[in-house]
C-alpha cells in the first residue's frame, strides 16, 4: 500500500487452482455488518483498517478508520464511501486525517461522466476544488482505504463481466489513469486453521503494479490482498486471526 499511485497490496502465499471465465453474477450479496483488515508490509504488521457496513434500500455505505505507521511516517484516515445498492458504483467517497504528519481531506462526487469535488492539505490553503470528465465514468480510489477494494470487488462480482475495462481517478489529486479488472480462476487461501477456494480478482492500473483480490465466493468481500510490488498485504481478520502467515518475511533486495 505504501504510495498507491505505484499500488497498494495485500496478500498470503496462495497457488491458482484454474483459469476459469469470470463470475456467474449471482445478485447482491447480503454484506456484513463489520469487518476489519490487518495490514503487512515485508511480512510485519504496520496496521489496520476497521470498517462499518450499513446496506440499504438506497445505498451501502462503507466507514472505516484506518491507522498505518512505516517508520516514522504515519497514516491515520477516516473515510465514508457511498455506492448503489445493486452495481456497487461508488456515488461519493470522502476522507479525513493525516499522512505523514500532514493534515488531509478529499470530497469526491462521481455522477453520470464526471467527478466533482475537492482536496485539502497543510501544503495549500483552502479547499482546491477539482473536476475531471470522461464518457464512461470513473471508479474512485485512494491510498490505504480499504473501503474502495471492497466497493470494487463487489461492482465486479455483481456485473458478471468477464473483464472491465475502467477509468479511475485518485481521490487526492483527481488525477484519472486507466484500469482493467477482471475474475481469473479460483485460488486456495490458507489461514492456520482453515482454508478457502477464493476467487482471483486481478487489478491492472496503467503505469503500476498489479495487484491481486482473494474474493469470498459468499460475500463477495476481499479475504486477502497481495500487492507484489510493493510487499503490502491485507488479511481479513475474522478468516485469518492473529498472526497471519505472510509471503513476504524479509525485505526487499536493494
């Protein structure tokens, strides 16, 4: 996760079972009320994300809080994400907090092809207001907010599409950049004292690294994240618990 404009990640030692076309659809799942992710970078624990769920007639609506601290620089976020009850289509997404020891905040509106909002940091005065166009929509991301790979886990599952092509814009800069995502076979997640044939979800953003979603057949929520290029992981932890095994236990060659 460290930097997502590079791509954030989360993940496990995992082995890909088959190769299979996407998902079925199935309808909207029935989400949890709460749900809470452990976060690793080079196989040591540098925080967590811990989100609430409330899902409506009207909305699903993810608020989570999420503390990181990498050395000396720590992150501390509260974000709220708003998305259609059926497609999972974020409609509004905003954060608060600090990174780095600088205040931040985002306010991002997504309605028909555009994104309307604005940014504020200890860096500038004020709110910066920012919009951004394109036909086919946009799909929100930012740093470390977990609630945004659920959203598209989600969107992904429910829309049975083989493979999505997506325009994404960051949410704390609105700079837009282009993403594929699609469902690629079923991978065998292992936890210390259970296991899980998960669906593979791979995220490709132009000009980053990939990363992979461990996608509950049930829910359709993440169970581990793996962003090999830059070490990062995200455990779900009802499934995995205390002390998840990690892919990566030393550091990266220099």
């Amino acid at each position: 996760m460290r930097n997502l404009t590079q791509i954030l990640a989360l993940g496990l030692a995992v082995a890909p079972l088959t190769g299979g076309p996407a998902w079925a659809g199935g309808g909207v799942p029935a989400l949890p009320k709460a749900i809470g992710y452990a976060l690793y970078v080079d196989g040591v624990e540098v925080g967590h994300s811990r989100m609430a769920i409330r899902q409506g007639a009207d909305a699903v609506v993810f608020e989570s809080q999420t503390h990181v601290q990498l050395g000396p620089n720590v992150i501390d976020l509260k974000s709220r994400t708003v998305a259609d009850p059926k497609t999972f289509r974020v409609r509004e997404f905003s954060f608060d907090g600090t990174k780095g020891g600088m205040s931040t905040a985002t306010h991002v509106v997504v309605a028909g092809d555009s994104a309307t909002g604005w940014v504020k940091s200890t860096a500038a005065t004020g709110r910066r207001p920012a919009t951004v166009h394109d036909p086919a929509g946009f799909v929100v991301w930012e740093d470390w907010v977990m609630d945004l790979e659920v959203a598209l886990a989600l969107r992904q599952r429910v829309s049975g599409a083989n493979r999505t092509e997506y325009r994404l814009v960051f949410a704390n800069s609105f700079l837009p950049a282009d993403m594929i995502a699609g469902f690629a076979g079923e991978t065998e997640i292992q936890a210390r004292d259970r296991s899980m044939v998960a669906r593979r979800l791979e995220i490709f953003l132009f000009g980053g690294n990939p990363l992979y979603s461990h996608v509950d057949p049930e829910t359709g929520i993440p169970v581990y994240i793996d962003f090999p290029g830059t070490r990062t992981e995200a455990f779900r932890e009802d499934f995995f618990g205390d002390n998840p095994l990690s892919r990566y236990t030393a550091p990266a060659d220099k």
